[in-house]
C-alpha cells in the first residue's frame, strides 16, 4: 500500500480521518459512492472542502493511487468529484487509480478551484 507522505491525516482538531496508517490484512475497504446530503453537519462539510483541497494540492488534475486514502472518507466523494482512473477499476485495490473530476469538483467546491472559468 502507497503511503501518501506529506498527505494531513485528518481535519486538524477533529476525528475526520483522511488516511489510515497501515493495510488490512483482509483486502482494502471497499469504495462505494455515498450520497453527500444537503442537510450534512457544518463540520462534515468542513472535512469534506479539507478533504478535496489536499487532493487537490497533493495530486491536481493527474491520476493517482489509492493506497492510503481513507475509503469512507473517498467514498463520500467518488463518482462525482473523484473518478476512476482506469478500465477496469477495482474498488477494493489499494493500488485502483483515481483522478479529481476538475469540472465537478470546481462547481462542488468553488472556493477551493476559484469558482466557474
């Protein structure tokens, strides 16, 4: 499993976790797309914008790996904002490739990418 170094491994002062610190020994979680609802926490939606703003910064627009990435925490972004980046895609890989959707993730989170071009 790829250990993202320099990745934060949580929103700072809260238990929202962004990585996990080793495999399981049974497979990786699986990914499954969450549906993120209008009415979620202040703090969720925190976490979420602090979520996809060290993707952002970490990985840009390129593919990258899953490796150590919290799956509950990407599931709640997958689909929409984080895509797969490979044909096959395998949900409970921790080497499965992903990529930011930049359009949805720009209109998800404006103040992240600077809002609508």
């Amino acid at each position: 499993m790829l250990k993202h170094r320099g990745f934060p491994g949580r929103l700072p002062g809260t238990d929202f976790q962004f990585t996990i610190r080793r495999a399981n020994k049974d497979g990786a979680t699986r990914l499954v797309a969450r549906e993120r609802y209008a009415d979620r926490r202040n703090s969720d939606r925190r976490a979420d914008a602090a979520f996809m703003a060290a993707l952002w910064e970490h990985f840009g627009d390129e593919p990258f790996e899953r490796g150590n990435l919290d799956a509950g925490r990407l599931s709640w972004f997958l689909g929409r904002e984080v895509v797969p980046a490979e044909d096959p895609f395998d949900p409970e890989s921790y080497d499965a490739l992903l990529r930011i959707d930049v359009a949805r993730a720009r209109t998800a989170f404006p103040d992240i990418f600077g809002g609508e071009d």
